[in-house]
C-alpha cells in the first residue's frame, strides 16, 4: 500500500539562517531534505555560510528549482556557471556561490545535505 507525506514550507521544521542576509526553510520527507532558501543581495557562500560550518567550499551537492533571482558559482576547479528564474541546476560539493545583482535569490533545493547551514560539532 502507498502513502503520501507533505509538509508546507509555511510550518518547516527546522528554518535555517544565513547570518544576516536570508535563510533557509527545511522539510524533512521520507528521510530526504527539501530547502527553501532565501538569499538577500550582497549574500555570498564563504561569507555567510563558511563562518558557520567551517569548511574552506561548500561541502553540500544542490539540485535547484530557481524561482527568482541570478546565482553565479565557482566550483574550487575554476569552473564557473550563473543560473537564473526557471533553471534547474546541480552542483556538485566544492564550490563558492553569491547573489548576483541587485534581487533576492529564491531556489528550491531538493538535494541538500541535512547539514547544509549547520553548525559543525567538530
């Protein structure tokens, strides 16, 4: 017999902050993590991110829906993309990414590590 699970950004479980340039609203279904993330101009990976989780990249794979706003990345190889509204994207962990422009980043990301935007307990 199959089920259905849904859960409503509106009452996540868990909202994370990117210190103070947005956050992230966290479901958690059937064991997998859906985030939706806010990310306000000026936002930029290794400034508001690195500080929390400690790491020199981003360590977490991201597979977006962008809903609004450019978001440019820079994996550690050099490689470089921008991704804007109605573009799905996945980045592998390695990489830097920032708000490009002058309007707020809005992504869906539906292949975020649980631990995205966590403090390290290391």
């Amino acid at each position: 017999m199959g089920g259905v699970e849904s859960k409503s950004f509106d009452a996540p479980d868990e909202v994370r902050s990117f210190v103070d340039k947005g956050e992230g609203r966290v479901v958690t279904l059937a064991g997998s993590t859906v985030l939706k993330g806010r990310f306000e101009p000026g936002w930029r990976w290794s400034e508001h991110i690195r500080p929390i989780v400690g790491t020199d990249s981003c360590q977490s794979p991201h597979f977006l829906y962008m809903l609004a706003g450019r978001m440019h990345v820079v994996m550690d190889d050099g490689t470089e993309a921008e991704a804007g509204p109605n573009d799905v994207v996945r980045i592998e962990p390695g990489h830097d990414a920032w708000v490009a422009g002058g309007e707020a980043v809005e992504v869906v990301d539906f292949g975020v590590s649980p631990t995205y935007a966590v403090k390290s307990s290391g």
